[in-house]
C-alpha cells in the first residue's frame, strides 16, 4: 500500500491502527501519506469497525484501497454507493466466554483467502520459506488489483505459484473456513439461525463436515461451562 500511494495508484489508503489514546483499541484510519500507511503496520488482534471510515469517503471522494479482513471486505459490499445500508442484525456479537472471545459472526466465515477482494495477501506457510522473513502469499483476482501489483512491483520481489501452493500455504484455515465451517453452518440451519451468504463457494456440508460441526459446537459449549464456572459474573 505504501507504493500504491507513492506511485499515485491509489489517491489514500483505509487501514487498521492501535488508538493513540487507548492503545489497546483498535481503530479505522485513512492514510494519505506512506508514512501514514507504514504506522499501520502489523496485525491487530481485536475486533474493529473499518466502516467508520466510510462517511469521510463518501465526503471526499477519490480512489482508495481497502485493508481489511474478508467480514470487512463483505461488509463493504453491503454499504450502497449512495450511504444506504443493508442490515443483518446479528444480536450478541461479541461474547464474554473463552472460546467466543473470537465473535460468533467469524465462527461461520468460509471465505479463507479473502475470496471477494481485489488482491488477496497471508503469510507464506510454506516448506520452502521456512526461516525467510518477509515472504507473503499474493492472489490477484480483478484488474483492479492487476494494476495495484502493478504499480508495486518495483517494491516486490515475485515468485509464481499455483492454487495447490496457495491452499497449502493456508491449509490450516482453510480447514477451519471450509470442513469445519460448512458443519457449523448446516447447524445453524437446523436451527433456523441466519447465515451469510456466499454465492460463489460451495457450503453444503457433507456428513463429515456435520461430523466436525457437532465437535467444533460441543467443544465451545465445554469452554463456555468451564468458563462460566471460573467467572461467574
């Protein structure tokens, strides 16, 4: 991002930043300077609503790149040009138990390599990169982001890989997002819960995945007695 905005492919750039007056709350940030966009380095491990930044796009229009988690990405696309939003209320977002300190809403996301982004970017877990620092995985989709490699390329050094790398590389998550994931869903069908809809992956889950649902559910409801047990109030 910070040679999209040195090479003027991109006029700002919406990140994540830790809170100058609380540093331990995250919070949503427009970038306009490299600088800007290098403070914003790393990962925050806290929930955060990238969307307030959303009003001052509206005011000042222009082009600008989005980092953010695939929810935020999805979020996005629920935001209409004109300010309108499209609601799903999603009661009890963030719980106070052990294992649903990660909120429910990620519990059931599937998207494991941030499939409605322009330009996707994770860790490199992969043999062959074992001890090198600074090796990512890189998925362009759109030619939006074949124009923001673009512009950085000069700041890069690239490698081709193919899908089989790239699921390998995540093969971890994308275990949780889909096997595990489709199991969680199908309960939460059963019974009659809302659920996200992702028209492109396929979500049906078959009787191991509802297998790995059940054990996944039955896991979480063990850490919230035993967490409900230590902290009653």
């Amino acid at each position: 991002m910070q040679a999209a905005l040195e090479t003027g492919a991109v006029d700002a750039v919406v990140a994540v930043r830790m809170s100058a007056t609380n540093p331990l709350e995250a919070e949503g940030v427009i970038c306009r300077s490299p600088e800007e966009v290098a403070a914003c380095r790393g990962s925050k491990y806290t929930a955060v609503a990238v969307n307030t930044t959303l009003r001052h796009i509206l005011e000042a229009p222009g082009r600008y790149a989005l980092v953010g988690l695939p929810c935020h990405i999805q979020g996005l696309r629920l935001e209409t040009r004109w300010g309108a939003l499209r609601r799903r209320d999603y009661p009890d977002y963030l719980s106070r138990h052990m294992a649903a300190l990660t909120p429910p809403r990620c519990r059931i996301c599937p998207d494991a390599l941030a499939e409605l982004a322009d330009v996707s970017v994770g860790d490199a877990w992969l043999d062959r990169f074992a001890g090198s620092d600074g090796v990512s995985d890189v998925i362009v989709r759109t030619p939006a982001g074949e124009r923001l490699l673009a512009a950085a390329a000069g700041y890069l050094s690239l490698q081709p890989a193919g899908p089989e790398e790239m699921i390998v590389s995540q093969s971890e998550t994308h275990r949780v997002k889909r096997d595990v994931c489709r199991g969680r869903l199908w309960l939460r069908s059963l019974a009659r819960l809302p659920l996200p809809s992702y028209p492109s992956l396929v979500l049906s889950a078959s009787f191991g995945d509802r297998l790995r649902g059940v054990a996944d559910a039955a896991q979480a409801r063990l850490f919230r007695l035993i967490v409900d047990r230590r902290y009653p109030d």
